[in-house]
C-alpha cells in the first residue's frame, strides 16, 4: 500500500522544499511509502468549480477527486 500526493496548482522552489518535506512526514506518520506525483496546474480546473470566498480561493474537491485524482492513480 502506498500513499499519492498529488500538488495541484503552482509551486516555487520553496513551495517544492515544503510538499518533500510533508511526503517525508506522511512517511514517517503513516508507516507506509508516500509518493510525491507530478504537479498539475490549477488551470485543469474549470471556472465552474472555483469561487472566491472571503477572499479565499476554494475548488470543488468533488471535482478534483473525480476529474484529476481518478484518472491519476497508478495501478
């Protein structure tokens, strides 16, 4: 069993230090070998599943889950 990380959306290089730290963490948390998979652009998302609320950005995780995530998982 393993565990995808799956970034959605765009990372600097710092951003990138902190998402292999955090698959270093889910690794040690879990007990179990965390992937880091490729990053994928928020731009997959339609504007339908985006809203800006209380000047946050938030995405329809249904969504994300069923369009990107599904298609993404290895076998």
């Amino acid at each position: 069993m393993k565990i995808y990380l799956k970034p959605i959306g765009s990372f600097d290089q710092t951003d990138k230090f902190i998402l292999q730290k955090t698959r270093e963490y889910v690794e040690v948390f879990f007990g179990l070998e965390t992937v880091l998979m490729e990053i994928v652009s928020d731009s997959l998302i339609p504007d339908q599943s985006q809203r800006l609320h209380n000047g946050n950005e938030q995405l329809h995780t249904k969504y994300i889950l069923d369009k990107i995530l599904l298609k993404s998982i290895p076998e």
